[in-house]
C-alpha cells in the first residue's frame, strides 16, 4: 500500500489527479472481493492519505486527487446537457 501512495503522490505533484485502474487497484485490492468492499477499502485509504476519490465506471477506474476547500460562499454546479436540444416525445393517450 505504501508503493501505491507513493506512486499518487507522485503524479500528484505532476498533475491534478491520479487515474488508478482496475489492474492497478487489484494489486492491492483483489477483484476476488466484493465491489462493495473493495470500494469501502479504497475511499478508507483515500481518507487516510487525505485524499478525494472518485469511482468511474466502477471496478474499473479510481481518480484520487488532493481535496480543495471550497472558497467562502462558493457552490459547485454540475452542468449537464439540456434535454431542450433533443426533441420531446409525448404519450400517445
């Protein structure tokens, strides 16, 4: 485990994230686990190394970066695409 948070640590210094993928994570937490557990373990060792952790496409990739302490009165927005582009579909009664 310490390899691996060197190896965090490392490219956090080179960059603003760190993508660990499955293969890379199974080194130290087997896919013989339970994902559910596996998970719960991974975010154990992100809190530990102060650490944020973001799952994508779960199992397959864990994105740890460094946790920023938002600004007095900032909000985060989460911007997704407007349905307005696609066209609506009605019922037909």
């Amino acid at each position: 485990m310490r390899k691996l948070a060197d190896q965090i640590e490392t490219e956090l210094k080179k960059q603003e994230i760190c993508a660990l993928y499955d293969s890379q994570l199974a080194r130290v937490w087997p896919r013989r686990m339970s994902l559910g557990k596996r998970k719960q373990q991974i975010k154990r060792f992100a809190r530990e190394h102060e650490l944020a952790v973001t799952f994508y496409d779960v199992g397959l990739c864990a994105i740890f970066e460094k946790p920023q302490a938002p600004a007095p009165g900032a909000k985060r927005v989460l911007v997704l695409d407007s349905d307005e582009a696609k066209p609506s579909r009605k019922r037909r009664s």
